[in-house]
C-alpha cells in the first residue's frame, strides 16, 4: 500500500512540474511575440528631492499587458526575458523608448528639462550586448546628453562577473551616463567594489524602508548605508516611501532622494509629464 502510495505521489509531482515548465515556455513565447511586436509599455515613476519635493528624475518600469488583457509583473517576465535571452532585445527597446520619451517631452517643454531618466539593466545585458555603444547610439539618436540618463544595475553583476563588468561601466561611463546601484542592501557582493567602480548613486532598498518607522534594526541599515555613500561621494535614493512620516525622517537621516507610492505610482509617458507641470503644495 505505502509503495503504490508513493508512486502516486512521485507522479502527481512529475504532472506539477510539468505544468510549471510548459507554463513557463508559454509565457516565453508570448513574451517574444510581445518584444517583436513592441506590445510591451514602460510606465515612469518619479524620483523626488526629500528636501524640496522638486522631481529630479523617471524611473522607467516595463509593463506588460497580455492580448488577453492580463498584465503580468516585471517580477514575473524579466526572469523569463533574463533565462530566454529576450532581455537583449526587450533592454534595447527599453532604452530606446525611455530616452524617446524624454526627448518628447523635452521638446514639449521648449528646453531640455533638468530631469534624469533611469533604466534598468540587467546583468546579463551587461555580459552579452555591447551595450556601452548601444547606449551611446541611442544618445545620439535622440539628442539627449548622458548625463541625462541613470542606469541602474543589481548587485548581482558584479557577483558573476567583476573583471568584466568594471570594465563595462567604464566604458558607459565613457558615454556621459552616470551609475546608480539599484536594491542595495540585498545582494552578495563585497563592499570593495564600490571604491572600485564608477558608481554615482546607491538605491536603498525597498525592503529596509517598508516599516522602518516601527524596526530600530532597519533604521540602523538605512542609516549605515547612508554614512557609506556619503563617504564614497554618492548620493542616495530611498526606494518604496509610502508615507509622508518615512519621507521626512529619510530627510533628516540625511538621504537626499526618495522614490514610491507617498510621490507617485509609476505612471504612464503622458501623466508622468503632467506631473512635472503640476504646482507643487
Ligand atoms: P526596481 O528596479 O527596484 O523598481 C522599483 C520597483 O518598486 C517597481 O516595481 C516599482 O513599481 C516598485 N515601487 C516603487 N515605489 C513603491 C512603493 O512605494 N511601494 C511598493 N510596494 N513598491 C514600490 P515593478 O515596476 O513591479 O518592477 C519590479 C522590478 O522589475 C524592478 O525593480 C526591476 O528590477 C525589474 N524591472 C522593471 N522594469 C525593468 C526593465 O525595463 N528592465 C529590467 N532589466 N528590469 C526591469
Ligand atoms: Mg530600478
Ligand atoms: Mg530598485
Ligand atoms: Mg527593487
């Protein structure tokens, strides 16, 4: 009785794991349609001066709505794009449109406007394109100066490879673009690296903000991660501020940007505009 028990179980196990792969090879295939298709969108999220509340740059965040109109999250298809190799089109494209997006609303504004826009890269962009020339093409392509345009990469980059990457960052240094380390806190990574390579900006992660105002433990991270970059030069951005209360105290800490909910949702090319003409309260 308990052998045949276990063979049924072994193959209900097979019959999962099945679903899951064939579940997984139907999202890659629908993925590559959507990037051949540009059915993917990028919504902007915007990242303030907790001093002032000015808007000094976009976060750009890939969004993607399925023909059946479900939308699934980027933390459910970038995996898929990552391991497929999709992401080396769907990278291209995002940086294409961000900085499309940003030159629209340059000229719509009549002047370059004083707004960064940041894009996610992924690591393995970094290892298989060439993307320092790809990034400096798309400058060019759209009149935008580098300095205009934060990439940011995860810790994970430099876990696989280190040689190569600083040599990567180098190069799109080259390009004008500035450096941000996005999620810091959460990866494996020594801290020489980042006396090593060029990075300009660290982004605290989301998870040592949400409820930092009740975790002495998380105010304690926040607080050593900000005595870090303000030693090494960088400036600092809090991720997933979603309260007036957090806004203020990461002030007095003494990071400079925030970003989240308490700001603004990521929103589309068009509200996000209007949110840079808006009167500020
Ligand atoms: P990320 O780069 O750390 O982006 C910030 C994420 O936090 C976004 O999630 C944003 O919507 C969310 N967020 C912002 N403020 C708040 C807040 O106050 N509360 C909460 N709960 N969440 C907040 P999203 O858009 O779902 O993206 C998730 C991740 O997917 C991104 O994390 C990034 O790693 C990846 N991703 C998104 N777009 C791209 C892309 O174009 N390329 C690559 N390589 N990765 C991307
Ligand atoms: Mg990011
Ligand atoms: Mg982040
Ligand atoms: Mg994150």
């Amino acid at each position: 009785v308990r052998r045949s028990k276990e063979t049924g179980q072994a193959e209900v196990y097979d019959t999962r794991a099945l679903d899951r792969a064939r579940e997984r090879f139907a999202m890659e295939t629908a993925l590559r349609r959507a990037v051949e298709a540009e059915q993917l969108t990028l919504h902007y999220q915007p990242i303030c001066d907790l001093a002032s509340g000015r808007i000094v740059a976009f976060e750009a965040l890939a969004r993607w709505t399925t023909e059946d109109g479900s939308d699934i999250p980027p933390a459910d298809f970038i995996p898929v794009a990552e391991e497929s190799g999709l992401i080396v089109p769907l990278g291209r494209w995002v940086i294409d449109r961000a900085l499309r997006t940003l030159a629209e609303w340059d000229k719509r504004a009549g002047t370059p406007l004083d707004v960064q826009m940041g894009v996610n890269i992924s690591p393995i962009q970094l290892q298989r394109d060439q993307i320092a020339p790809l990034v400096a093409d798309a400058l060019k392509t759209h009149g935008v100066t580098g300095d205009r345009l934060k990439l940011e990469l995860t810790e994970s980059a430099l876990v696989t490879d280190p040689d190569g990457t600083a040599e990567t960052l180098r190069a799109l240094k080259a390009t004008g673009a500035t450096i941000a380390m996005d999620d810091f806190g959460t990866g494996y990574s020594n801290l020489a690296y980042l006396q090593k390579l060029p990075i300009d900006t660290l982004k605290i992660d989301r998870s040592f903000v949400t409820g930092m105002m009740a975790d002495r433990d998380k105010i304690a991270i926040v607080r050593a991660v900000l005595s870090l970059a303000s030693a090494l030069g960088m400036a600092t951005v809090a991720e997933g501020i979603e309260s007036w209360a957090v806004s203020q105290t990461l002030s007095a800490l003494g990071c400079t940007y925030g970003q989240g909910y308490h700001f603004s949702r990521p929103l589309p090319a068009e509200q996000a505009y209007a949110l840079l003409e808006a009167p500020r309260g």
